[in-house]
C-alpha cells in the first residue's frame, strides 16, 4: 500500500475531472471501477477508485483518490493504492502501486 495527500487550490469539480481524464489517459489498461459524490451545505467530498495492470508486478493495482473540500478552501486529496503484491504473507514488489501514485502526482502538478 502507498499513500499520497495534498491540498490544491481550484474548483472540486474540475480537479475531479482532470484526475479522472489523466488517469484514463495514462494507461491503456485503467479503468474508473466506481465513484461516489455527496455535498453538504458548502462542502463537497468525492471517491473515485481506479484499476490498472501493472506490467512491473504483473498483477492489477487499484487506487482510492478521495477529495474533500469545504466551500473555497482547498481541495484535500488522499489517494491509497493497493494490490500490488504477489506475496502471500507479507509485501514485496510494491512498484506498481508506486508508479500508479506517482501518475496522479505528476497529474496534480
């Protein structure tokens, strides 16, 4: 499991949709499994979780990207991978869920 959170200044609707149209984009194998949005008042929070194979684990890797904002604040990010290990009782080969970590990050940028 690898773990990225930041906070970015903008409209929570268009980050959502450079988030998704990024991830989409940069893989051929990524899928946007299932997303789920709620507002309250002036706040917004948002799921979005993707899947994609990972050529360097050999397996699929899914990535959680939850974004909160509550009125003009920032947009808080918390984007969780996992899958991406082959073993059976403890992690090893956790290169796909980092690639996919820094695919978003590059994105956010």
């Amino acid at each position: 499991m690898a773990k990225l959170e930041m906070n970015i200044r903008g409209n929570f609707y268009q980050i959502k949709e450079k988030i998704t149209e990024g991830i989409l984009k940069g893989s051929v194998s990524a899928t946007l499994e299932d997303s789920s949005f709620f507002n309250s008042g002036d706040a917004r929070c948002g799921v979005l979780v993707f899947e994609r194979y990972s050529h360097m684990g050999g397996n699929r890797v899914s990535m959680n990207v939850t974004m909160f904002q509550n009125g003009n604040e920032d947009v808080q990010i918390s984007a969780i991978t996992s899958g991406g290990s082959q073993a059976v009782f403890f992690k090893i080969n956790t290169w796909g869920e980092e690639a996919f970590l820094d695919k978003l990050r590059e994105i956010l940028q």
